[in-house]
C-alpha cells in the first residue's frame, strides 16, 4: 500500500480499505466517508506531491481481546521532494483498525521530524 502512495497509484489500494472509513492525520485534518471518496481525497492530496519514498521501518499486529478487534502499528520513514527539488523528511507513525474483513477501517496518524544530529566536533 505504501508503494501506491509512493507511486501516486492509489486506486490500486481500494481494496485494502472498508466500505467506510475514519481516518485522523498528524496536522489534526480529518476524514470520515466512503471508500471512493476516501481514495479520491487521497488522489488529490498525493498528485500534489513530488516524489515521495516511503520505508517502513517496522510493523507490529495486535489482537484486542477484550473489543475482538485487531489492529497494526506501522512506523516509516517519509521522503519527499517537491517540484523545486527540496527535500523534507518525517517520521510517521500510524495505528490501523481491521475490521472482520481484515480492511482498514480506522487510521490515527502521528508525525515527528527526524533528529538532528549535531555537527561532527573539529579535532
């Protein structure tokens, strides 16, 4: 999935998503709708983008017990380069619901920037 975001190829994600969706991102903006509609909005977002590299630095699935529902923690790493070739970088961190399906049903997305590491010191 994270490919066809890198690739500006969303539709070919349709699949992975419920009928119905809640997603919260990291500015804060929200979305709640339809499948279609969920794509379409990401399609646009995405198309305003420059290239973009996606890594996931790792994933880990956990079975609520208790709600019967089971759930993926992702963290990747983001880079992207706008159509004047500046380059930002982030941390992503995103929290997926399954439904009984196994589609994503809900997403919380949270967002830091990478360390800064300080200069080497001058011998």
């Amino acid at each position: 999935m994270y490919k066809n975001w890198d690739n500006n190829t969303m539709n070919n994600s349709k699949d992975y998503f419920a009928e119905t969706d809640t997603m919260i991102f990291s500015d804060g903006s929200m979305f709640t709708g339809n499948r279609d509609s969920l794509i379409l909005m990401a399609t646009k977002v995405r198309r305003q983008m420059g290239t973009v590299v996606d890594s996931v630095q790792a994933w880990v699935p956990l079975r609520s017990r208790n709600h019967n529902e089971e759930w993926v923690l992702i963290w990747t790493r983001e880079i992207s380069t706008d159509a004047k070739g500046r380059k930002s970088t982030k941390e992503l961190h995103e929290i997926w619901r399954l439904d009984k399906d196994v589609k994503i049903n809900l997403m919380y997305q949270y967002e830091q920037q990478p360390p800064k590491m300080p200069p080497p010191k001058k011998k």
